[in-house]
C-alpha cells in the first residue's frame, strides 16, 4: 500500500535502498560525533530480502538488525514491506525487524482466490495465521506488530488466536471497515453485493482493474491518501504498482474489495489482552480520525496520538515521528531487555 530473486532487491543501486541509505544518514542525532556520522555513512543497517515457504507458498519478507525485541510491519491494502522503507533501517539500530508481504501482495505468491468461491479466500483469519506461523518459523520469538491500515485487522486477529505469541500492537490508522456489511445500510445492502459480485464474477472487474493499474492512477490515489503531495514520488509509485502487474493481482484486488463480512476492530479490542498504541494522521481522508478516536476507549489501547499534517501512511510521510513512537512503545513493554 512494491523478483522471484531476491538479488533483484538487494542491490545498493535500487531506489528505495538508495533512499534507505539516505534516511539512515539523515537520522543521525544532532551533536553527534564525525566517527558516529561515517560509521552512518559506511554501514547502515544492512536490509535483506528472502522468501519463506508457507503452505506451498512463496512469501518474501525483509529483515534488518541483529539484537534486540522482535517487530513484525505489516503493510496495508495494496502495499507490501517496501512501504516501510523509511523505517527498517532506523527501527532496526536497536530492534530486530521483520517486515512480510501478506500473501496475495507485494512478491509474495497470489494464488487464485476462485478456490473458495462463493466466499473470500483472502481474509484476515488467513493472514494473521500467516503472520503468526511466520513469527513461529522465522522469527522464533515473541513480537511487537507494528501495522498500517487493514494490516491493523489482521494484527488484531493474530493478537486474538495468540496472545502469548504478541507483546503489544501498534495500530498506524486501523481500517474503520466502513464498507462492512454490518456498516451498510439495510436497503443498500442488495445493490452492494450485486455489484460486488459483478466486479468479481464477470469480465468487468479485470477491466476496471486494468484501469486502475497505471502510473498516473496510482499516482492519483496516493495523492489523495497522503496528506503531503511530495511524499508522493516516482519511487513510490513503482513500489506499489510492480507488484500489481503480476499474474494473479488483479483476482487478489477484486477478491478483497467484495470482502464485506469478517472482524471489525470495535469487536476486536475488548478482547485484546496485549498493550495497544493507536496511532492516526489527522489528515486522512479515508478513515477519519474523528470517528477512529472512540478507540481510544477500550481497555487495552494505553495511547491514542493524533499525527499532524500526515494521512493514510504516516509510517512512510512522517517516519521520524513514527519511528520514535514505535521506539518508544516498544521499549516501555519489552521485559526481558528491561530485565537484562
């Protein structure tokens, strides 16, 4: 919410490494030494991108850093772990990161969704198993999930199948899911689903996809989600729309936006027995912080910041202050460093 080799993305000479490298630079604490500056300079924390095989798939996730408490990004719709570009290598001087491409997105494999036909083969109960055999496989260890949009659903749904696998959720504006059929108005509900289905069901859905997945389109939507237009670069775009180009995106698309049914995060947090950070740009258009903040009230969420001059994806308009946030959160709730 961007190949089958993972060489293609471990080259300094791509443009989000580039622009990795950069940021890591930029991060360097005013004050700082000269020695402290160029070991910046030289030796950014090195990001690395592998695939996982789950259940016959192929998933690709990117690690960085070496000690500390375990974070586990994921991304929101249409995004993959290239949407946190901006904060792996800083969150990853004291913190091992792992950022994953939910199946369906990024590089990772996008089987037909038409198996499950007539329901939704991608839900949020299939990737917060995935997320949390992930965790199991890979990680090997307890995690904070740091997640934007509707990967804030599915770190809610893994929170929720295994709470002792999770030590606290940063949710990044949560998915309000205004369009849940529990959120439809009665008589609206019919004209929804016929039209859902006809996007889904017949040749008009590839069509309208084939129009969605273009450059200046992309470009468009980004434009409208981030609050700051400049943060909206040709570096960007790529990310999201490559992987959008690729066999099976398009059923992927059309499978989730006729997703009406699941979990809704007002369901979810009483029942949450992890720490909770919500974090939310004042600026987004899509899920208005107006109606995000009655989260505030559960149990579980300790902290509720509103994010100036930012929008959908804070974690990639205004990392710095996303970056300091989930450092901060993390290190109120990691025990065993505490302990150490």
């Amino acid at each position: 919410m961007a190949h089958s080799s993972c060489a293609a993305f471990s080259g300094l000479n791509c443009p989000w490494e580039l622009s990795r490298r950069r940021l890591a630079i930029a991060a360097t604490p005013p004050g700082s030494g000269a020695s402290e500056l160029q070991t910046r300079m030289k030796s950014p924390p090195a990001v690395e991108t592998s695939f996982w095989q789950w259940r016959d798939y192929n998933i690709r996730y990117q690690r960085a850093g070496a000690a500390g408490p375990a974070l586990v990004l994921i991304h929101g719709f249409g995004a993959n772990c290239d949407h946190w570009r901006k904060n792996i290598p800083v969150l990853a001087e004291r913190h091992r990161v792992y950022a994953i491409d939910l199946l369906g997105y990024g590089y990772s494999d996008k089987p037909s969704p038409r198996q499950a036909q007539p329901g939704n083969f991608y839900t949020f109960e299939l990737w917060a198993s995935q997320v949390l055999d992930f965790c199991s496989d890979v990680v090997q260890d307890k995690v904070f999930l740091v997640c934007n949009s509707v990967g804030g659903i599915v770190g809610l749904e893994a929170a929720l199948t295994r709470p002792p696998s999770i030590k606290g959720l940063q949710l990044i504006n949560i998915s309000l899911r205004l369009l849940h059929i529990k959120k439809q108005a009665r008589l609206a509900r019919p004209f929804i689903k016929a039209f859902q289905d006809l996007l889904r069901q017949t040749a008009v859905g590839k069509v309208f996809f084939k129009s969605v997945a273009t450059p200046e389109t992309v470009k468009k939507i980004l434009c409208e989600c981030y609050h700051d237009d400049s943060a909206v670069t040709d570096e960007l775009v790529e990310i999201i729309l490559r992987p959008g180009l690729e066999s099976g995106a398009a059923d992927v698309f059309l499978d989730f936006i006729g997703y009406s049914g699941g979990p809704l995060p007002e369901e979810m947090l009483p029942r949450v027995q992890c720490p909770v950070s919500i974090l939310w740009g004042e600026k987004d258009p899509w899920e208005p912080v107006l109606l995000g903040q009655a989260y505030r009230n559960y149990e579980a969420v300790e902290e509720f910041i509103v994010l100036p001059n930012a929008g959908h994806c804070p974690q990639d308009e205004t990392p710095e202050l996303v970056n300091e946030l989930v450092e901060k959160f993390v290190s109120r709730h990691d025990h065993s460093s505490q302990a150490a």
